[in-house]
C-alpha cells in the first residue's frame, strides 16, 4: 500500500481525494449546485499540487 502511495498515480490520486474532501464541504456549507464544478477543479488543482510538491521534494534529495 505504502508504495502506491509513494508512486506518481498514487500521489495524484491522495491530492484528488483531498481535493475532494474539500470540495464536498464547500458544497455541503453553501448548498449550491455549482459547488460540484468547484469541487471538481479543487480535487484536480490538488492533484497536480501534490504531484509537482511530490517532483520538487525529489529532485531536492537528489
């Protein structure tokens, strides 16, 4: 588990999930429809967070 976890996709998809998370407390404190749009672009938007955090704390070690 823990090296899926450290693997690219795996990286993606943590940041996905949480992007997720937040974006379905958003929806659930405004009630809007909107919110499933916003909830969306968050869980990408921190997708690729965690992946360039992920790629920048490699390439610092090495």
């Amino acid at each position: 588990m823990m090296k899926f976890l450290n693997s690219e996709l795996g990286i993606w998809l943590s940041g996905v999930v949480f992007g997720i998370i937040i974006g379905n407390v958003l929806w659930v404190k405004t009630g809007s429809e909107k919110a499933w749009l916003i909830a969306t672009l968050i869980a990408i938007l921190a997708g690729v967070l965690m992946w360039f955090y992920r790629r920048g704390k490699e390439s610092r070690k090495g």
